[in-house]
C-alpha cells in the first residue's frame, strides 16, 4: 500500500489537471492521501477534495508562513472545518524561523498553541512544520503532549530518538534521496521502523530521479526503494510498513 501523508494538492501548480489526477491515484497505485491545509482557504479546499474522493483525506491548520492575518474568530472556523467527516488532523502547524519576512515568532507562537489547544480538545493528531525552530517546538511538546507527526523531519539522530519516546511519527519525503542528505540516512538508520512515515509535500522536493519535475503522490516508489537500502528491505515492503504507520497515526 502507498500512502502519501503530506500532499498539497490545492498548489496552483495542480490548476491544469487536479481533477483528472487526483481521480487516477488509486490506479496508479496510490492508495491514501492526507492533504493538508496551510490557511482556511486552503483548508476549506482539503476538506472539499476529501468529500470528492475515496482514497482522499484532509488537516485543516494555519502554517506559520501564513498566520500574519491571524485573529481568534480563525480558530472557531477551523474547529467547524475539522468536525467534517474524513479530517483526520490539525495541519500543516508549527514554527518556521528560516525566512526573516515570515511573521513574528511571537505571533507564530500564540497561533500554534491556539492549534495545539484546538487539537487537544477535538483529540485530533497534528502534522506539525519545523523549520529553524526545534527549541521552541520541543517546548511546545513538552507541554501539550500532541500525538501526530513531523513533517519532513530535519532534526538529528538524537532529537529523533527522543520525538519517537513522546510518541511521534516522522515524515519523510523526496529529500531524503538527496546527494547530501546524510542527516536524513541516519536518522532513518536509527529509528524504529513503525515510527517513520512517507511523504511527497507535493508538488515540491521530487526525489531522485525526479527530482526538479513537479512532484505528485506517485513518486514516493522511488522514496521507499532508497529508504529499503537503509532498512535491508524491498520498496514494497517499506511502503507496507510506512502505510500501516500512518493509518495508526492519524486513525483510518
């Protein structure tokens, strides 16, 4: 089984052909896509995507890149949004302090812990972003004890370890296939194999020998045969397990 846990297929770069696309998955081999949201208008557009099709599921959440608008009344739409059925986390969340034009990390702060509260009290998981952030956001844990993911996990080997001791999963995506991502071969090396979760962040981060095309659900074969040369285990067999985790994960 192949399912892909991080997809965004509302991107404008899907406007040409996301219908036909997204109605071909299953023939093509996808079984499961979850496609987050990063604000309420691409949140409403997850949700109505996960009501068109089987195999498609939705978060709903306000990215840090996106929270410079925030106000309260946001979260009252995105807790009407999660209780539509097939929404089975709050995301895409978290911190991001790459970018210096993204919004102030105080602000970014008060709309993540207003996610987590949401999450906590609807018992939603969470598919958090971390960029950048890895002390606050491991604070934030701490504190909140969410279930739910790492979305295209970037932090050691170490750090890893201890995520996995809280009960997290962590996603892996195209990236990982990278010439230099060695951080990511050993963190793959080191954790449990029932933690670990395949991704696309489609269209973005196309894997070897994809890689600058735009990225789509179907391309995660080639992520699971790099992370079977790591596991000592066939593609097939790494999307099995991966798919399992993340139905465990988010509770389908």
């Amino acid at each position: 089984m192949l399912f892909d846990t991080h997809a965004h297929y509302d991107d404008e770069a899907f406007d040409p052909d996301r219908e036909l696309l997204l109605e071909s998955l299953p023939q093509r081999g996808v079984a499961l896509v979850l496609n987050p949201g990063c604000d309420l208008d691409s949140s409403r557009k997850a949700v109505s995507y996960a009501a068109a099709y089987p195999h498609v599921y939705a978060a709903v959440g306000i990215h840090p890149e996106n929270c410079a608008g925030f106000v309260p009344a946001d979260i009252d739409v995105l807790r009407e949004l999660a209780r539509q059925p097939k929404v089975a986390a709050i995301g895409e969340i978290g911190l991001d302090y790459y970018w210096a034009e993204n919004p102030p990390r105080e602000l970014q702060q008060q709309v993540l812990r207003a996610q987590l509260a949401l999450a906590r009290a609807l018992r939603l998981p969470v598919i958090f972003h971390d960029r950048e952030a890895h002390a606050e956001m491991y604070e934030l844990l701490r504190k909140y004890k969410p279930r739910g993911a790492l979305h295209c996990y970037s932090g050691s080997a170490d750090d890893a370890a201890w995520l996995v001791e809280q009960g997290m999963y962590l996603g892996f995506g195209g990236a990982v296939t990278y010439k230099g991502a060695k951080r990511a071969a050993r963190v793959l090396a080191a954790i449990p194999h029932d933690r670990a979760l395949l991704e696309t962040d489609c269209p973005y981060m196309a894997p070897e020998p994809v890689r600058g095309t735009r990225n789509d659900s179907r391309n995660i074969v080639h992520v699971a045969a790099y992370i079977g040369t790591l596991w000592d285990m066939d593609a097939q067999a790494v999307l099995d397990q991966t798919a399992e985790n993340a139905r465990r994960c988010f509770g389908l």
